[in-house]
C-alpha cells in the first residue's frame, strides 16, 4: 500500500532562519506530488506541485521553493522565513481518479 | 475568478441527527469532486468522491449530491456521531491541482 511521510512534525523558526521540510512517498512510482498550506481558520492553498524529478510549478509568488530531487521526494524550502510563513503544511501525492491523498502535516511557526 | 466555497464556516448538529454540509463552485467545466474531513491537527482525509456524469453516490454513511444546473455539491452524513466532528472541504479537481474550499467545521453535542 502507498504511505506518504513528512517531517517534521512541528518546528518553531525564528524570523531570517532557512526552512525545510521533507516528504517521501512509498509504494508508488512517478506520483504527482503537492505542497498545501493551511492558514488559521482559511482553506489550503496551493503552494507547489511536481509531476515529475526536477520539474517544479509554483502556484504562487512567495518566500518558499520547492525541489524534487528523487522521485518520491518533495521538498519545501526558504532561505529567510517571514512571519507570514507560519502555518500548517501539507505534503500529497496523487492516486488515481485524481484524488490526492495527503501527509499528516507540518506545523511551522515563525517567531 | 472562478471559485470553489462553502456556504456555512460553522454546522452544529445533535448527535443521532443527520448532517448536511454545502458547497458551491462556480467552473461549470469542472467534472470531479472530492470532499475531505480534517481533524483537528491532522491532514485532510479523503471520504467520498464523484464526477459529473453522476448526481449521487453514496458511501458508508455518507452521501454526496452534486447538482450541475445550479453548480452545487452536498455531502451528508447519516446519524452523525461525535467522531464525525471535523472541517469537511469540498474540492474541484482541474487539471493536475485540486481547488479547495475554504472548510465548514462541524459540531456534534450530545
């Protein structure tokens, strides 16, 4: 069966600090592969997604990167985290019929 | 632009009573929709699907109900339990992204 791992699970950064968060996937080859992020109270936001090594789209202007350096590995990163950065992430892959499956999450705090 | 949204942020139901949250989207040339339960702390877990050439499908206890003349999905849930309280999204699938709304929560007292 397909597992999708992210880590770590909670993290509190200070403002100017880099950032990254790692998320694998296990029992599936070439997944789609998603980043999410949830603001308090708000809907989740679509960050980045890959379809495959090195290829990367970025839905949104902002202080985050993603990379794909193997096939079932994603990865968000920042080189000076802002305050608004804070919030839950999530790491997903897509199965079939288009629905995506997601990580239990990263809370990233910035203080 | 084109969205997908819930109409309620907040449900309250009674435990045994039978749950009903709504979502709304506006891209008539969507064809796929997911609804997710999040818990509190967690990530979003899928529960039910449908695409458009159906109006119902039904789950263990749920049901969703998609309705293409007015552009409105529904998902119900059959004697709700306290388990069940959670934030539902509803999602448009479009392309290789999958639109979410902004989440109803939902709870369930005794």
């Amino acid at each position: 069966s397909q597992t999708i791992h992210q880590w770590p699970a909670t993290l509190v950064q200070p403002v100017g600090s880099p950032l990254s968060l790692e998320c694998t996937v296990e029992g599936t080859s070439n997944p789609n592969l998603y980043w999410y992020r949830q603001a308090a109270g708000r809907g989740l936001q679509l960050l980045f997604y890959s379809v495959g090594i090195g290829q990367i789209s970025s839905e949104v202007p902002q202080n985050l990167s993603a990379s794909r350096p193997q096939d079932r590995q994603f990865i968000l990163s920042s080189k000076k985290l802002l305050l608004s950065d804070s919030g839950f992430y999530l790491c997903a892959w897509e199965g079939t019929g288009n629905t995506i499956y997601f990580g239990e999450g990263s809370w990233l705090t910035v203080v | 632009g084109e969205s997908v949204g819930l109409h309620l942020p907040t449900l309250s139901v009674q435990e045994g009573d039978n749950s009903i949250i709504n979502c709304a989207y506006s891209n008539s040339a969507s064809d796929y929709f997911i609804w997710y339960k999040q818990e509190s702390g967690k990530g979003p877990q899928f529960i039910i699907d449908i695409r458009s050439n159906m109006d119902k499908r039904q789950g263990q206890r749920v049901t969703v109900l998609l309705n293409k003349t007015v552009k409105h999905l529904s998902l119900q849930i059959a004697a709700t339990q306290p388990g069940d309280s959670a934030v539902y999204f509803c999602a448009e699938a479009r392309t290789d992204k999958l639109i979410f709304g902004t989440g109803t929560r939902l709870q369930v007292f005794p």
